[in-house]
C-alpha cells in the first residue's frame, strides 16, 4: 500500500501527453483557418507531436539510467513548457509545427520517467495494474480536455489552450520537484559507464520474444486510438456536419467508456491473470474493426462512435497488462525498455497511422484496418506454442 502513495506524483508526469493532444482538438478547425491551411495539414500537430515523443524516447531512456529519473523528468518539463510558450507566439504553421516537435521531446522525457519509476518499483503484475490506473487517467483527459478547450477557445482564442499547458507545467513540475523519489538504485559506478546514445543497448530488449510482441500490440492499439483521435474532427465536423458542441459530446463520451473500461482493467488483471485479460482485450479490438465494416453504410455518429467504443475496451485491456508484460524480464535497464516501448507506442504507432491514411479508402475503412490488424497477432497468441513463448 506504501506504494501507492507514489501513485498522485505519477499521474501529474502521465497527464502531460494527452492533455498536449486533446485540449485543441475542438480548436483545430480554426487553427487551420488562422495559419491558412488545410485541416489534414493542422493535423500534422498531432502526428509531429507523437512522432517526436517516440523519437526522443530512444535517448531520454538511457539518460534515465545513466542520470536518474528524476533530473530528467524535471529537464523535460522546462523544455514542455518553454516549447509550449512558442507556440502560443507561432505565426505559421512552420513554427508551429517545430514547437510541437520541440514539445513532444519534453514530453517524452516525463513519460519515459514516470514508467521507468513504475518498473523499478512494482513486478510483472503489479506493473500491468499500476499502468491501468495511468492509463484510466490518461483516458479522464479526452473527456475533460476537448471540453476544457472548448470553452478557452471559445471565450479567448485557440492559444489560450497552450497557455493552460504552460501553467500545468508550472504547477505540477514544482510539485514533481518536491515530491518525486528518485527511484534509480543502480549502482553509480554501473551508471557511469552507460553510453546514452549507445544504440546497441538496445539490441537485447528488442530481440527478446517477449517484449516484442507485447510491444507491437501496444504500437498497433495505440494506432488505432491515434487514427481516431487525428481523425474524427474531420469526419464527425467536417463529413457529418456536427457543431463542435456535438463533437466534444461524442468524443467525451467514448472517453467516458475508457475510463471505465481503464478502472475495470486491473481488477479483471488481478482476477483471470495477463493470459485472459490480454485475449479478452484482442478479441475486442478486431470485433472493432468487424462492426466499423458491418456499419460503415451508415453516415452516422453512432456508426462511427460505437465500434470505436468497443475498440476503447480492448485498447484498456491490453494496454496496461501487455506493458507490464513486456518490461517485466529488464531491471537494470527499465529506462531503456521503456523508451523502446514507447518508442514503438509513439512514432511507431504515428508512422503506422500514416501509412494507412495514405490509403484511398474512407476514415472509417481506415480505422477498421488498423483494428483488423491485430488478425495475425491472434494467431499467435491463441496457438499453444506461441502463447508459451510470448507470455511471462
């Protein structure tokens, strides 16, 4: 139970991503107007975003080893708030790209801490509940933030959503500051000879069976919420016609069934163990992908909505357990199978959902797909022999 009293300093460094992703979501119809581009251009906020939080984590995982978790987190926060203070003053989409990319380094510098603190603390199953906790917080933001960012941009103008971001990281990086226990107890002598920009340390965590599959079903679940999330202000605003009233109902509403999906999680964890949560969570995810096919005939929010709040439930139930699952063999390097977990999570997930927006086919098909994809994973998992060499 001491433990969890950790839990309060965590969610303050977990709220930081989404909170970057979806308070100007309503927004960004404007934003495009403002910076005289299109609206799957402004998306590129999202995506550029993403991808340079799975980038930095390659190098901000190992400096967590070598220099500790929390000096990190603290560099990460600074470099969050200064780059979110640039795009307040951006006044072209060029800029506004750059301090995005900028914000995402310093984000992944809190996220890649905020796990690794996770893994130096808890064991296999300990871990996978202690995420689903994160995560069930993670999922409290897209139903607060749309609304939140609504109402800011509303009432002043889009920029007052970075500003917010900028007295977040105020706030929490000085309760981060004086909170946070430095969790790193690897020896200093052992420290001192870790190389931060050493890609080779990185060749045990990735060969390992193990973390690799669990790894790309986090990568692919997290690019079905990321193809939703870049998404849906076009199709539900733009294809359907909902006012951006509308639209923050609906989106806030399949947060909604994330949070409690995400808060069920580690009870079903604690109960049935890794194997059956993590089937009941792959089953879920491609019958997802099955009903957005069955419904993409009708043009409808519900059509849309429903097989995306299915696809919620599973992304819970794997989510958290699967992490834990793949950490769980890497104890003097957590920070660096963490950064390679989120790595994989971030710009892996940005690089897939690209891919698959490249496709002619329509939002909905392109959603599906990437449900769909879980298909050969499945395979694995419910053979014998693969689930023996892939689970804990």
């Amino acid at each position: 139970m001491h433990k969890l009293k950790m839990l309060p300093v965590l969610m303050l460094m977990v709220i930081f991503s989404p909170l970057a992703i979806d308070i100007f979501l309503p927004a960004l119809p404007l934003m495009a107007s403002d910076f005289s581009v299109s609206l799957p251009t402004m998306q590129w906020s999202i995506s550029i975003f993403m991808l340079s939080m799975g980038l930095g984590q390659l190098f901000t995982g190992p400096l967590t080893d070598k220099y500790g978790r929390k000096p990190v987190a603290i560099i990460g926060i600074a470099v969050y708030a200064l780059s979110s203070l640039l795009t307040v003053y951006a006044s072209s989409i060029e800029l506004h790209l750059f301090s995005r990319l900028m914000q995402g380094f310093g984000t992944c510098a809190v996220a890649v801490a905020a796990f690794s603190v996770v893994r130096d603390k808890f064991d296999a199953i300990q871990s996978g509940v202690m995420y689903s906790y994160l995560n069930g917080l993670i999922c409290c933001i897209p139903a607060l933030a749309p609304i939140l960012g609504s109402w800011l941009t509303q009432t002043f103008n889009w920029q007052s959503n970075f500003v917010f971001m900028i007295l977040y990281a105020i706030v929490a990086g000085l309760l981060i500051a004086y909170y946070l226990i430095e969790s790193n107890r690897t020896p200093v002598e052992q420290r001192r000879l870790i190389n931060p920009f050493k890609i080779s340390r990185y060749k045990s965590v990735i060969t390992n069976k193990v973390f690799l599959f669990h790894a790309i079903v986090v990568m692919i679940a997290m690019g079905v919420i990321l193809a939703y999330v870049s998404s849906s202000p076009a199709w539900l605003m733009i294809e359907l016609e909902l006012s951006q009233n509308e639209f923050v109902f609906w989106f806030s509403l399949n947060a909604v069934v994330n949070i409690i999906a995400c808060v069920t999680a580690p009870k079903i964890l604690i109960r049935k163990g890794a194997a059956r949560t993590i089937s009941l969570g792959l089953i879920t995810l491609f019958s997802g992908g099955l009903l957005m096919l069955a419904l993409q005939s009708l043009h409808t929010p519900i059509a849309f909505m429903f097989p995306v709040m299915l696809s919620s439930v599973g992304f819970s139930l794997v989510m958290g357990t699967c992490a834990g699952q793949a950490l769980a063999s890497f104890g003097d390097k957590a920070g660096t199978a963490s950064a390679l977990l989120g790595f994989m999570q971030m710009s892996g997930a940005a690089l897939l959902v690209g891919l698959v927006q490249m496709v002619p086919i329509t939002i909905s098909e392109q959603v599906a797909l990437l449900m769909l994809m879980f298909a050969p994973l499945m395979m694995i998992w419910f053979s014998k022999k693969g689930r023996q060499t892939v689970l804990v």
